[in-house]
C-alpha cells in the first residue's frame, strides 16, 4: 500500500452547480508532490466569493491587470502562462500518472467527500475514472472519529494551498498511525 496525500481547493454553490476545481495538491508518503491550478474554474464566481479571496485566492499565480487599465477584477487575474496552471484534461493525465506511478495506491484526505467527488469529475462520471484510480478516499477526520482523538497537529502556515495541506494531511496521517501503534493496533 502507498498512500497519496492529497487537498482539493474548490468553489462549489449547491446542488445546482457543479463543484469547480481550483487547485489540486498531491504528495506520496515517499514524498513525490503534485501541484496544478486549473484554468478553467469560474473566476468571476471565484472572486466574488469573499472566503475563497481571502483564502485561497493569495496563493494562486495571479495578476494585477497593468495600471491605467479599466478593470473591475479586484484581487487580479489568475496567470494562465504560469507553469502550475493547466487544463482540466492536463490536470486528469497528471494526477492519473502520479497515482498510478505507486504500487497498491491509497488516496488520503481530511474532511474527504468533497475532495474525492472535485477528482473524480476530472475524468466526468464515476464509472468514467480511469483503471488503477481508486473509487474511494480514506478520510483522516473519519479517522479521528474512530479512535476518539479530538486534537491534531496545527499547520503552521499555507493554510488553503492545496499542496501545503496535502503536506499537513500526512503530519496528520503520521500522529494518528503513532496513535495507532501506541495503543497496539
Ligand atoms: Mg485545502
Ligand atoms: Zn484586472
């Protein structure tokens, strides 16, 4: 078994939309990492969204429009030439590569439902993923709940960088497995 870390940032509006990737972090428990920003998620939705511009929006590529230019864009545009940002389809092929590149792969989430459901419509429905991509994700908060542990390690800093909390998904992991052993199981 190999577990794969991973953080999805999203904007999501209800049933009645679908939820829309933002980013997507991924790090191996060898330490392979992953890091891609979509750039095809509804901007304007996204900007309008005052949690996802305090939170998530600081660390994407993003741009100031040049001075002097008429432009109601607020906290920027995100850079579609940076290196991080891809398609969807890129972003599907990258993460199905790197999960498929371990042996048994584990996805590993915190509060998981909605980051599960944010990869699997990279490839559309759910009989549409792609062999070798597992069909669930193993969630350290119903993890948590099992062995009655109220308190995780802090993450210091990057809160809300998709690939910063896929990072501290795995100091998480980590104290919850060293939970595990002291109590023998
Ligand atoms: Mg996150
Ligand atoms: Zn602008």
């Amino acid at each position: 078994m190999t577990k794969i870390y991973y953080d999805t940032e999203f904007h999501e509006q209800g049933p009645d939309s679908p939820i829309d990737l933002i980013s997507i972090g991924m790090v191996t428990e060898h330490g392979s990492e992953l890091y891609a920003v979509s750039s095809e998620f509804d901007q304007n939705a996204v900007r309008a969204n005052p949690w996802l511009v305090e939170n998530v929006w600081p660390s994407l590529p993003t741009y100031k429009h040049p001075k002097g230019v008429r432009c109601a864009c607020g906290p920027g545009h995100l850079d579609r030439a940076h290196p991080d940002v891809r398609s969807r389809p890129q972003i599907a092929r990258m993460v199905q590569r790197f999960i498929t590149a371990v042996p048994d792969p584990v996805l590993v989430a915190y509060y998981g439902s909605y980051d599960h459901v944010v990869l699997a419509q990279l490839w559309g429905r759910m009989a549409d993923m792609p062999e070798g991509v597992p069909m669930w994700t193993w969630d350290i908060r119903q993890e948590m709940h099992c062995l009655g542990v109220d308190e995780l390690p802090r993450q210091e800093e990057g809160q809300h960088n998709a690939l910063a909390d896929a990072r501290h998904n795995k100091v998480m992991d980590d104290y919850l497995t060293g939970v595990r052993l002291r109590r023998g199981l």
